[in-house]
C-alpha cells in the first residue's frame, strides 16, 4: 500500500471529487492563489480554475452561508475554514442555520456541506489559534462531527463526509498535516460514526480522538513497560457517537480513561465519561479516569504551552491514580 | 400612480390586488388566532407592508428564488404558497407547509421557490446568497430575492453578504424594507447614516430607496434590479420605504412610535392606494373591490378551517427529518 501525508490524503480526496464531479467546488480563505494556509489544495487553482476553487473574502460567515445556500439548491460546495478558531465568525450559520434547516424545513431541502477545519495546539500559536472547539459543534442535533487521526481515515472520512447528505464538521489536526500513513489505492471510504480499535488490551480502555490518539498510543507503550495492557479506541466521530464500540471495550477491560487536548469543563470528555457510566456502569471496577488540557486560555511559551496539553506521561500519571496497585 | 398601470395590464394589476388583499386578510385572522390560543410562539405580521412583496415579486419567474426573515408570511403567499398550508404550519400541524416543525417564523415551501423563513437577522442574507450563487455556478439563469429590514442593515452579514455578492456580480436583488423601526428602536438611533440605500455604493452596486406604500413604484425598481441581475450584471440594493401598522410582534402594544406618526403612516395604506389608482383607471369599481374581498375572505376561512381541523404530528415525528438520509 502506498505511503502518504494526512495533508497529502486529504488532498487526493478533494482531486479525486473535484474530477468526478463538476458540482464539486471548494470555496475558503487563500485556498487558490496562496495553496492553502495547510497546503492542502496547493497547486488545484491551476488545475481546476477559479470556478471550482473559489478564494473568498475574510468573510467567514458569509462563506459558510454562501455554502449553505449553494448546498440547498443542488450545488456540492465545501468549505475550508483556515482554524477552527476562525469558525466562531461562521457560528451563527453554522449553528442557527446549517444545523437547522432540515429539520425547520419539515425535511424539504437538505444541507449536504463539508467544512474542514483544523484544530488544536502546540505549535506556540496563543491563545486564540490553538483551541480544541469540535466539542461545541457535538452538542448541536444537526450536525455530524469527524475528527480524523491518520491519513487512511482523512481520506476514507472525507470521502465519507461530502456523500453523507448532511452537514459535517470536518475537524484535522494542524499537528498531523504532516504524518504519514498507508492509504489504499483503489476507492474506500470510512463511515461516519464508527471508532476503530487501534489496539487490543485487557486491563483498560484508553478513549481519545486526533492528535490524542497518538498520544493514547504512545501511554500504551509505556503502560506495557509497566505491565498495564492498555486498549486503545480512536472515537473517529464525536457526533454521531461510536456508544457501542465504548461498552464493548470496557466490557471486556473493565476500566476506561478518557484523553482529550480541550480543557475539561463543559467538553466532549464528560460526554464520554458520562456515556460509559450511563451505559456501562455494571462491567466497571473504577470510575472512568479523564485526562484533559488546562482549564486555561492557551498560553505562548513552550514550557507553559506543553504543560497545558495532555502527553503520554500525562496519561499514564492518569491511569496510575486509577489502578496504583498494578504498576511494576 | 394610476398612469403607471398602462404597463401592466388589468388581469396583472388585479393579481397584484387580490394578493395583497389575501396577504392583509389572512394577517388579520392569524391575529384572531393568535389571540384564541390556535397560533402560539411569535407572530410577526406584515399588516401595511404588502406592497413591498407583492410588488417585488411580481417581477420574478416561478423557478426564480425568494428568502426571507421572520416576518415571512406575506413572501410566502405573494410566491404562490397555499394559505391553506401556511395558516395549518402556524397552528402547528401536520399538514402545514413544514409539517408544523417551523412555523410562523420558518416557513419553507420549495415547491414554491420559497426558501425560507429565517429569525436570525440578516442570517438568511448570506444564504440567499448562496442561492444566486448555485444559480451562477450551474448556469441556471435563476435569480433570488432577498427580504431583510433595516435592523439587519446593521450586522455583520448584510456587509459581508453585499461585498461579496458585489465582487462575484450574483444575481440576486437585495430588498431592504425599512418599516423605520428595529422592534422599538428607530432606525436614525440605530443607524450612522439613515440613508440606507446609500450602503450600496460600497458595494459596488445600484443602491435606491422606493415608496414601499407604492406597489407600482416598488415593482418598477425591484424589476430593473432583477433585469440586471437576469443579464449577470448584479446585484442590486433596493431600500422601500414601509411601515408596520402593528407593533413588532402580537406581544408588542408598539408604544414607542407617536400616534401622529401611525396616523400619518395609515393614511398611506398601501392596499387603499393601489385602490384608489385602480379606481381612477376604470380597472375597478366598488362592486369589484368588494367581490375581491369576500372571495380572498371566503378563502381565508377555509385556510383556518383546514388548519383547524387538521391533526398534530404524531409523536414520532420529534426524531424525524433531523438528519437527510443519505
């Protein structure tokens, strides 16, 4: 199978559309002439035109809404907004309206729309760059939220997302752009609401998502250094959520921690947390552990920066106040 | 305003009178309703601006777009939605143009070309824009309407959407209905420059403010805009000057406007005008006026009647149409 960046599977996935379908164009903030703030559509505006690769004012609301309204009439339009961040601009017609019109509408007119958007910190970026937000769009019925971990899911995903009818948040990380990976040749797609098992344990379940995937994996390894058999389930979708996936997992470890980069108060990671003790309170012999970011707005400096985003040993501090007994 | 009727023809200018007729009657029996418990939420009535929309989309095809904001039953009727099914979504039944899941404030009828209903000011303007834009993008030659006030005059969106509908030339007329006030607050205590109209230059598009109590005058000006807009010229800003002779809502006794100011704005009753200039052209007389009204009455009641008799949605419906299968 052949090797490729989570940008550069993501990439594909918008050529492979944008060739196949002349409803399909993409529209955001320097995607054409600059490539991309990520370089994801690097090189498109000069193979596809400024007809089907649209840069567009700093104007997020509005091209969130010209999408909507493309989408409804027939049009197949998908957004890249340049962070997640910058959605908070876009978050009355994300919210009030994307989310909405389906349902108001009594089911006459859909809005089948994909908004990319990468999210996270630690790349020194402040405050106001480096925020974990996919929780809050999880909260609205409406909506579907993905969060892609690998390049194989960053393409299956996405192909995925823009057939699903509906619209999705497209969350990346702006830490991954640059992972490698396996990514099939032929055709595939990854479904919307399955979490994958990205390793098989038996003492407990490590839940996370995105970049946190990779960190769970990294605690993993240590924690069998520790003689901890550590599972590891990679959500894929928060919205909707992989519940089942969850009670099998701790039905057969019987202790979960939750790992999450946003700060915990009010986020996705008690969603989780509440999910499995709400639906697999019996098969626990621990309450569910939950490591997340700082309660604090991101700050700049490197030391403070890695201090406020959860690392394996973070993680692995985590599971020891769980079960202390069992580390070697 | 009678010599402007030449143009239009009698079976045209007695369309435009009968919708304007349904338009007030059915307003003043959703009030009724409204005060019998029937109609619950808010109820934003569009009493003394009718000519604005009928006159406005007189001028469009029916594969041509209209969007509106919470003040939207008179968009919807005057874009051909059946009174029937508007009156069932305000009472909340299965039979409504929504199946009773949007109401007063979200009407949809895509049949119809009508795309919403939307209670978030100026949320629907980029939207709408959008539309006009699907419309360019697929060749379909189609044009979009877009109803706001002059409260949305002030966001975000109105600018945003303007600029970039101005930058890419989509056809789409933006229609500013200026009824002078933003719930209670008058528009020169919310506006720099009252001058509303005047935001279209910045834009780089046609900006003009109407007699919205003038149908012939807002039709004229609404159907340049959508010439322009048909040839891929643009868009354009069109101000109408209106007035609502209710407070913003039914919860609201409207006490911050002076009653010389709604003396002098009832004078100017837009369905009395158009009258009067029909009248003077021989298109109408008493016994005509008068046959209109009992027949757009007649079916007004079998719009309440069918709402009233017809069911709630059954229970199950409170999970449906969340997501679109795929």
């Amino acid at each position: 199978m052949p090797e490729m960046t989570y940008r550069e599977a993501l990439s594909l996935a918008l050529r492979e559309e944008l060739r196949r379908r002349d409803c399909f164009f993409l529209m955001g903030e320097d995607i054409g002439a600059y490539g991309g703030s990520y370089a994801v559509t690097k090189g498109f505006l000069e193979e596809f035109g400024e007809r089907r690769v649209k840069d567009t004012p700093i104007s997020e609301s509005a091209i969130v809404g010209l999408a909507i309204g493309a989408a409804m009439l027939g049009a197949c339009p998908m957004i890249e907004l340049m962070t997640i961040n910058f959605s908070l601009l876009a978050m009355d017609q994300i919210v009030n309206h994307a989310a909405k019109i389906h349902y108001m509408s009594g089911g006459q007119v859909a809005v089948p729309l994909v908004l990319r958007m990468p999210t996270g910190g630690g790349f020194q970026l402040g405050a106001q760059h480096s925020q974990n937000l996919e929780g809050w769009f999880a909260h609205v019925p409406g909506l579907k939220v993905v969060t892609p971990s690998t390049p194989y899911d960053a393409k299956g995903l996405l192909k995925a997302a823009i057939n699903d009818g509906n619209p999705v948040i497209f969350v990346e990380h702006s830490l991954l752009y640059g992972m490698r990976g396996e990514v099939p040749e032929e055709e595939y797609v990854v479904p919307l609401g399955q979490a994958a098992i990205r390793r098989e344990g038996t003492d407990l379940t490590l839940i996370a998502y995105s970049r946190m995937a990779h960190v769970a994996l990294e605690a993993a390894d240590k924690l069998a250094a520790r003689g901890i058999s550590a599972e590891v389930v990679d959500l894929r979708s928060l919205r909707p959520l992989d519940v089942d996936a969850l009670v099998r997992s701790v039905q057969k470890t019987n202790r979960a921690l939750v790992v999450e980069e946003a700060p915990k108060s009010g986020g996705f990671g008690g969603e989780v947390v509440a999910t499995i003790s709400d639906q697999a309170f019996d098969f626990l012999d621990a309450p569910v552990g939950w490591v997340g970011g700082a309660d604090v707005p991101m700050p700049y400096t490197r030391p403070l920066e890695a201090l406020a985003i959860p690392d394996a040993d973070k993680v692995v501090a985590g599971v020891q106040r769980m079960m202390p007994g069992r580390f070697r | 305003m009678s010599d402007r009727l030449d143009d239009l023809g009698r079976d045209e200018a007695l369309r435009l009178y009968r919708q304007m007729v349904l338009i007030r009657l059915f307003e003043e029996r959703a009030a009724q309703e409204y005060a019998y418990q029937k109609i619950g939420g808010f109820l934003h009535l569009y009493i003394g601006e009718e000519a604005v929309a009928v006159g406005a989309i007189s001028t469009i095809r029916q594969d041509d777009l209209v969007v509106s904001h919470y003040r939207d039953h008179g968009h919807a009727l005057a874009k051909g939605s059946d009174p029937k099914k508007v009156m069932a979504e305000l009472f909340g039944k299965v039979t409504g143009l929504c199946k009773g899941k949007g109401g007063s404030m979200h009407l949809f009828d895509v049949e119809h070309g009508f795309l919403g209903g939307y209670a978030i000011v100026a949320g629907g303007m980029p939207i709408a824009a959008g539309h006009a834009l699907a419309s360019q993008y697929l060749g379909q030659g189609r044009v979009v309407l877009d109803f706001f006030g002059d409260g949305a005059a002030n966001e975000g969106e109105f600018h945003e959407t303007l600029n970039v509908a101005g930058l890419w030339k989509l056809p789409i007329v933006f229609i500013l209905e200026n009824n002078l006030y933003a719930m209670g607050t008058r528009v020169d205590r919310a506006s720099a420059n009252p001058e509303l109209w005047e935001r279209a230059q910045a834009y780089n598009m046609p900006g003009q403010r109407v007699d919205g109590m003038d149908v012939l005058a807002v039709r004229r000006a609404v159907g340049e805009a959508v010439r322009r807009a048909r040839a891929g010229e643009g868009p354009s800003l069109v101000e109408a000057l209106t007035y609502r002779f209710r407070g913003h809502s039914m919860a609201d006794p409207a006490r911050y406007r002076e009653r010389a100011e709604v003396e002098s704005w009832s004078g100017r009753d837009p369905i009395t005008l158009f009258s009067a200039a029909l009248q003077e052209a021989e298109m109408l007389d008493d016994a005509g006026s008068q046959r209109i009204h009992d027949e757009v009455a007649a079916q007004v009641e079998e719009a309440v009647r069918f709402a009233d008799e017809s069911p709630f949605p059954p229970p199950e419906a409170l999970y449906q149409d969340v997501y679109a299968e795929g």
